[in-house]
C-alpha cells in the first residue's frame, strides 16, 4: 500500500517534468523561428515579457528556452541585462565560413558519390520549390527549403560526423542564410549558384560540386562582409 502510494506522486513528478521539456522545446522553436524569419534584428534587445506574450510561456519556462538558445549561438546573455539576438563579428562570421568550407564542401563531394537515386530526386524536387519561393519572394519558405535542402545533402553524404562537426554552428548559418535572403540582388545570384551546385549533385560530378560548393560559400561570405561595411554601427557593437 505503501509502495503504491510513493510511486504515484514520483510518476507525476516524472510527468510534469516531461511536459516542461515538450513545452521548453515548442517555446524554444518558436524564438527560433521568429529570430531566423528576421522579426528580431541582430543585437536586439529580447524583452521577456514581450516573450512570455508571443509564446504564452511562462517565465521559467521561457529563460529555459533562452539558455537553449544561447547554446545554439543566436542569443547572447549580457550581465543584469538579459538576452539580445547575437552580433557575430567579422572575425567570427569568416571563421564559420572556414569551417563551412572544409565540411559542406566534402559533403557535396561524397554527396555525388553516395546519394541514392530516390535522394537525388528529393534534391531536385527541393531546387523547384526553392525557385518557386524567390520567385514568390517568400523568405520564410526559403530558409525552410534551405535548411531540407542541407539537410539532404548532410545524410546524403553518409558522413554522420560532418553533420556532428557542424551543430555547434548550425542555427548561426541559418541565421546568416536568412539575412542574405533578404536581399532580392542575393536571391537570385543565390539561386544561381544553387543549380550549379544541384546540377553538379545530380551528374554525381565530384569535383564539380565541390567547386560549386565552395564558389556559393564564398559569394555568400563576401555578400555578408559587404553588407556589414554598409552598416558600421552594427559591425562596431559586435567587435565590443
């Protein structure tokens, strides 16, 4: 009777604990969502009631979904101030890119080599949608297609560890993605460069690819270094 009664309030502990996870989680997507999609701007100030009204969430369970966030790299924390959306550097910016260069160009290369057909069609399929959305101007069913689009190419390449090698900057190159799409000069180069890279993909041409690959990755750094020269000001918070 005993044993009965203890294991019914540790079940319940166990499942407001499971339920504040699912809600932590749903409350963290959707700041992600709204900071990707460009409703906060990079080093904006991230007000928590503000928050706590777009996400029906509740304080404690919002400041979780912050700390999450700051892990992912798109929140900073600032000592008794709160959170604000992060300035990257430029310093920081070309080191993603580095890193972007070494690892999504190998996987484009083994991509070519080890896709399967069904893959293949996937990826072109993904290519159509994605002119159909900048032709719609649509960005955020860009960023989406983006984000399947890399995705595919991630497991498509078979390489668990270059997918693994890539989480801690994940969200931060969607991020970046997301802001460039804003230009409509950068969407259609971008797209450019994309069907060059799909083209190369679907010909299972290694070594093209991964020139395709790494020409898009450095038109894509060159297009966010220009756009932080034109604006100073944010280019000098984010070196503070």
């Amino acid at each position: 009777m005993t044993s009965a009664t203890n294991e019914r309030p540790l079940s319940l502990i166990a499942g407001a604990h499971g339920q504040d996870r699912t809600l932590r989680s749903k409350v963290q997507r959707q700041l992600r969502n709204a900071i990707l999609d460009g409703r906060y701007s990079a080093g904006q100030k991230l007000v928590e009631r503000e928050l706590c009204e777009l996400t029906g969430a509740s304080r404690s369970i919002l400041r979780e979904a912050l700390v999450g966030l700051e892990a992912s790299g798109l929140v900073e924390s600032e000592s008794y101030r709160g959170y604000r959306v992060t300035l990257l550097s430029v310093r920081k910016i070309c080191e993603i890119f580095e890193l972007r260069a070494s690892l999504e160009t190998q996987a484009a290369e083994l991509f070519a080599e080890r896709a399967s057909d069904a893959e293949m069609v996937e990826l072109q399929s993904l290519l159509v949608e994605l002119e159909e959305s900048v032709v719609n101007a649509d960005l955020p069913a860009m960023r989406l297609i983006k984000e399947r689009y890399y995705e595919l190419l991630f497991s498509g390449c078979r390489n668990g560890e270059i997918r693994r090698a890539l989480e801690n900057i994940i969200d931060r190159v969607h991020y970046l993605r997301a802001r460039l799409m804003s230009s409509a000069d950068r969407r259609a180069v971008s797209l450019a460069e994309m069907k060059r890279l799909t083209t190369a993909l679907l010909a299972r041409n290694q070594l093209a690819a991964r020139a395709a690959s790494l020409a898009h990755l450095a038109a894509a750094r060159d297009a966010v270094l220009e756009s932080m020269a034109q604006n100073p000001d944010v280019t000098e918070k984010a070196a503070l």
